[in-house]
C-alpha cells in the first residue's frame, strides 16, 4: 500500500547538477566551524588548540544560484562566510580518513550566512547557534560539480565579491581539517547519508551585507554562485 499523509509532504530540497538533468536531493546540511587558521583568529580563537566542530542547517535553507535572499529577521547585523561544498553519495560511520573520499558524490560552492548578532547573544549565554546560523534561506547554493568530472581538490582559491570587491579569499590548501579527515571525523559523530551536505568552513574576511548587496561566490574549477540580498 503506499503511504498517505494528513498534509501534503514537503518538495525535497534539491541543488542541480552540472551536466545533468538529474538534481543531487539535499537531506542533511553540515557546517564545520572555524577551519582556517586565519579565520578562526579574525573570531578570537587559537586554530592549533581546536578539535572541529560542527553545526547544522535545515535543508529547505538553501536559496538557488542567482535567486534573491531575503534579508532575514530580527537581526541588524547578517554576516557572509564563502565554503567549497562537500556532496555526500554514499553513506556510513566511522569511515576511515583515507576511505573517505570514495563517499563523495561531488562539490559545489555555498555561503554560510550567519545572523551575527544573535549568535553573539547565544554565545555568551551559552546557547545553541541555531538562531543565528539555521534560519531561513541561511544556505545559498551553486551547482553542484561531480568528482567524476572535477576529482577531489586538495587546493583552489576560495573567493567572495561583495558588489564586485574582493571581501574573502583564500585557498583550500589552507583548511585545517581537510576534506578526508573532516569526513572521517564527522562519521563518528553522526551517520552520514547520501544527499548530506558538508560546509567546509569559510577563509577570512567575513562581514556584514545589506539590502541591494551582490554577492558572488567562486571556486577554481567550480560552478560559480550569485545571489542578491533583498
């Protein structure tokens, strides 16, 4: 018998896929904290002395490449953070760093944006980040590129224009957790699943949008992502 509901199920977030028809269905979104030496220390924390750790957003967040984002709520103070994106295919625990590439479907760009003012506020009242990192429309995504076709990147410049000027730029070389270890370290954490999503972290330079800001995301070799604050 198939399965009804009393309301109608959610549309399955999904992300296009480059030279395909076919969309990458979006189940879970990982997001690792403070992965660049140079960023973690613009937050005021020592990078050699962190394990990672990560955070969530849901995955209806995600706003498509060149679609507006609005201006979220209740916050005067929205912040941008440029990651590569890592693309879950196939999943499993305690995966072995050198095991771990071989999970990958493939990688895309995303911005982490970041009400800061309220993960502030969390912080200093000990509290989950969830206000000012999981709201809505908080995940902008590109297409998606398959490893088949871009292979597993170990460096590439990571960039950000912010209505044409350079605001972040760094380079995948200088991730503190790499992908490998970032993926065997989360698989002890949780199950991963095909169609989870992991943020790699963001380089330095972060800061604040407003309203009629363009931002354009890039990673060498990648498809870019554009989107406009509203």
């Amino acid at each position: 018998m198939s399965t009804t509901y009393v309301i109608d199920p959610p549309i399955v977030p999904s992300l296009p896929v480059v030279g395909d028809t076919r969309r990458f269905a979006v189940n879970r979104i990982y997001c690792v904290g403070r992965n660049y030496a140079d960023h973690a220390r613009e937050m005021g924390h020592d990078p050699d002395r962190e394990p990672p750790f990560f955070f969530m957003k849901p995955a209806n967040s995600i706003v498509a490449d060149g679609k507006d984002m609005q201006y979220p709520n209740l916050s005067n103070d929205v912040h941008h953070e440029i990651e590569m994106v890592v693309a879950i295919g196939k999943g499993g625990a305690n995966i072995s760093a050198d095991k771990a590439l071989e999970h990958v479907y493939g990688y895309g760009i995303g911005l982490d944006m970041t009400r800061r003012d309220l993960q502030g506020e969390a912080k200093k009242m000990g509290r989950p980040w969830d206000t000012g990192k999981a709201f809505d429309q908080s995940a902008p995504c590109a297409a998606l590129t398959p490893a088949t076709q871009f292979g597993h990147p170990t460096k590439g410049t990571v960039k950000l224009l912010v209505n044409g000027e350079v605001r972040q730029e760094g380079d995948l070389n200088q991730l503190i957790w790499n992908i490998p270890d970032t993926i065997a370290y989360l698989s002890t954490l949780f199950t991963l699943e095909p169609g989870d999503l992991i943020m790699s972290g963001t380089p330095a330079g972060v800061g604040p949008v407003k309203k009629g800001d363009v931002l354009e995301g890039s990673v060498e070799g990648l498809s870019p992502l554009k989107i406009k604050i509203v």
